[in-house]
C-alpha cells in the first residue's frame, strides 16, 4: 500500500500506484462497492492505467511523484529515453457527480503512452455493457452500464474495443504520443450507483 497515492473529493476516493493505475475507487461514496478493484485481485477486478509504452520493460528510468502544495492534486512525473511526461490526477468538489480527472502533459521531448481502462462493477465480479456515445455537443465518450452502476469516460484519447471482445469483456486500451507542450485530458464520472 506504500507505493499508492490518494486523490478525493470528500466522499470517496481513488488510490493510485507509481505505475499509473488506479487499483482502488469505490462509487459515488466510500462505502459503496468498487469499479477498479485491482487492489483486490488483477487487472480483471478493474483498473484504470495511464502510463508509458512499455512500463513493464523498464523504458522508465526515473518516476517522482508529489501533492501539489496545499491540495490533493497529485502529479506523477516519468522519464524515459525519449522525454518526460506527467500525469495529474484530481477529484474536484461535487456538482451531483463524482469526477476523476486525469491530464496527460508533455514536458520534454516525447513519450509514448498507453492506456488501460478496465472497469468492472460490484468489486470485479459485474462485467458492464460498454458502448460508444456522443453527447448534444458532439463529445464523445464510453458509457458503461452493469445494473443500477454506470461510469463514462470522456476524454481527448479514448480507448477502442478490444477486437476480441469489445469493450467490456477484456477492457479497453490506447495509445497516444504525449509531446512537450502536448496535453491530452480524461476524466471519468459516476452517473449513480
């Protein structure tokens, strides 16, 4: 538990590994049953993973991580060979909704990055129906749906359906190149539970 971070809003809370994922989030309140339980078990208990191409084989060379002052702003910062990226991740007070943002920003050169957004309802064991959706103003987003459960990801990149199938059943992934200057947003909100 001493590699986790923690970002909330007051009434619930996400914790989020060095590696970018958050193993933990329970919706809209702390004592309602998790969508991303990777803490519990693997990655099928759900899981929500921002992070450089190829983590899993040492392109990071060094990551560094801290609070902004005075908040519970959380920015994770990793170097590769190719440039530095940073991640930062808020829950921002309510407006009827839980949201957890999550803004990828290019500091220098440029890093490959890759999403992992697997979410699973009732601690892992609600595989949700995912489909594709876009709001009145033309934004697009994933909307998924498991009984009275239900999140959407909204964001500049977001995942495509697993060709083996689709968005629910094995989770989603994505891939983006995060350039100095560069920003990409994402943000994924509870609609009830």
């Amino acid at each position: 538990i001493e590699d986790y971070a923690v970002v909330g809003d007051t009434s619930t809370m996400a914790l989020i590994g060095k590696d970018g994922s958050v193993d933990w989030l329970c919706l809209p309140r702390f004592d309602s049953a998790a969508c991303f339980a990777k803490l519990l078990g693997d990655e099928q208990n759900g899981r929500w993973q921002i992070v450089p191409n190829g983590w899993s084989k040492g392109v990071v060379k060094r990551t560094t991580r801290r609070y902004r002052p005075g908040s519970l702003v959380l920015e994770t910062e990793w170097e590769t060979d190719t440039g530095v990226v940073r991640l930062i991740d808020v829950m921002p007070p309510r407006d009827g909704h839980v949201d957890l943002i999550r803004r990828v920003e290019g500091v220098e050169g440029e890093v490959e990055m890759a999403m992992r957004w697997v979410v699973r309802f009732a601690y892992g064991k609600a595989i949700p129906w995912v489909r594709h959706i876009e709001d009145e103003d033309g934004n697009e987003g994933l909307f998924a749906l498991a009984g009275p459960a239900a999140v959407i990801l909204r964001g500049d990149v977001l995942p495509e359906p697993d060709p083996r199938g689709g968005y629910g059943a094995r989770g989603t992934r994505a891939r983006q190149t995060a350039r100095a200057s560069s920003r990409a947003q994402g943000s994924r909100r509870s609609t009830g539970s």
